[in-house]
C-alpha cells in the first residue's frame, strides 16, 4: 500500500494548498462589525437576529467579538465584548483541514488577513462548497484504499462468492445495463460502499468494532454529500459539528491505518491461512 500512502500524501498536501479558511469565511463588505461604543442590548435588537457572533472595531480596528449570548442590559459592546485572545485567531491562508477541529472547540474564530484582523468564520460554514469538496475527496479516497485492498486479498474478483445473494445481484443487474451501454468496467468498481466495508471488515485483525462503526457513520456521510443535503443539523449545530469531527477524523484514521497494509503477492492473499468465509448477510447500502 506504498503507493496509496504516497498518493494520499500528495492529495493532502493538494488539499491543504487549495482548501483555505478565506474560501469559508466572511469579510469586509459582508462582513457586519459592532462598534464599540454602541449600547450592546439596542444594537443587537436592530441587527441581525440570525447572526450571534461580531467582530467589534475600535478606531478602525477589530478589538474583540460580541457574542449575542453574553450580553446584559445597559453595557456598551466593548463592556461585554470577548477580547482578542490566543485561539481566538486563526490564519487565513489556514489549510480547512485544520479549522474543522477547533470548531468543535469553540464555534467562531477571527480571521487576520496579512496583518490585521478582517473576517469571521463560524461552524455554520462548515456547510460551504469546499469543506464538501474535502470531506467528499477523504472518503472517496478511503473507498479506493478498500477497493485495492479488496482486488489484492480476493483476486480474480473471487470477493463475489462473499456476497450475499441480494449484493451478488445488484452487481450484476449493474455490470448488465452498463454492458448494454457499450461500457465493461471491473467488477470491482460495481461495489457500493457498504459492500467494500463489509469486505474489508472481514480481514481485519483488529479494531473491528471501531471499524464497522466509523465506516458507517462515513457511509451516511457520504450518501449526504452526494446529494448535496444538509450534514450539519443546525437544530443541533454543535452536536453536529462533533459528529463532523469525528467523521473527519475516523477518514483520516483509516486512510492512514489501511493504507499501511502490505499487499500480498500477485495471485496470493494477505493471510493464506483464513478459512473460507460464509457470505455476508443482507442488509441496505
């Protein structure tokens, strides 16, 4: 698996060049600041009620946040404003991969843009076009990873006479009507998700458990991004940045935990000593 943790390695550092926290967050025109001076309870009530997070500005500069939570009657912004601290501030030329972990820390941070502090990122943009691009690029990544290392333990697509017998059909419902479009790809690639996860489940040494949970929250993950929904539920928005977090962090895990898995010799199985399996059991994909 050299060569696939060679390629994530590439793809990552892709990622992280292409993937900046200015491409998720918001600033100057859109960006709406409190002034200091202001009364905080009688500006907050004539603004937005759908944003609680502003960055304050002083003379021109951003001095601290105000967060609509925290404030109490008859105190100006700079009074009940959270001050400009350490964790407070990210980059942003900050790769995405490295803000969705401290949103689930704290739901806001400033953003400095050269050398003074210009924009704002909540968990809220989390739900934009390029985390969804990079969530969507991980998991694909980890369904190649399972992919080879399926072709490379069960060669000969000897992986189907695993399947069960509803899986087995609907490979080869699939591979009939590509045929009848004059299209003759691996077999391989008709797996869906829950078929290589199973498969994979079953070579595993250890870390079953962790494996078959992770994968299907990473399943569902990714059934959501395909069709554009909603992966964040804003009722729960900071349960389900949490959820997000370990998502990113459960595709990162076993990218890296798969990928280190030698594989066999052309023609040979990983472990030549596993008895023949029975097929997997039904269930939905």
């Amino acid at each position: 698996m050299a060569q696939k943790q060679s390629e994530l390695e590439v793809a990552l550092r892709a990622m992280d060049a292409s993937f900046h926290v200015k491409l998720i967050g918001t600033f100057h025109p859109s960006l709406l600041c409190a002034p200091a001076e202001a009364p905080a309870q009688s500006w907050l009530r004539d603004n937005p009620s759908d944003f609680d997070q502003f960055p304050v500005k002083e003379n021109g500069k951003v001095v601290g946040l105000l967060l609509r939570n925290l404030v109490s009657a008859g105190k100006s912004v700079k009074e009940v404003m959270s001050p400009i601290a350490d964790g407070l501030v990210v980059s942003a030329d900050m790769p995405i991969g490295e803000l969705i972990p401290r949103l689930n820390l704290c739901d806001h941070r400033l953003i400095v843009r050269g050398d003074s502090i210009e924009g704002l990122v909540t968990q809220s943009d989390l739900l934009k076009l390029p985390v969804r691009l990079l969530l969507f690029a991980l998991v694909t990544h980890l369904e190649q990873i399972m992919a080879t290392l399926i072709g490379a333990w069960w060669p000969r697509d000897s992986w189907l006479s695993c399947l069960a017998v509803g899986r087995l059909a609907k490979v080869n419902e699939k591979e009939a009507t590509l045929r009848g479009q004059g299209m003759n790809p691996p077999k391989i690639e008709l797996l869906e998700f829950g078929d290589k996860r199973d498969l994979c489940r079953r070579r595993l040494d250890r870390e079953r458990g962790r494996f078959k949970n992770d994968l299907e929250a990473l399943g569902r993950l990714r059934d959501q991004l395909a069709h554009a929904a909603t992966f964040i539920d804003n009722a729960h928005q900071a349960g389900g940045v949490s959820a997000l977090v370990a998502n990113f962090d459960a595709a990162r895990y076993w990218i890296a935990t798969l990928s280190q898995i030698e594989l066999p010799n052309s023609g040979a199985l990983l472990f030549q000593d596993v008895p023949q399996m029975e097929p997997l059991t039904e269930r939905g994909v």
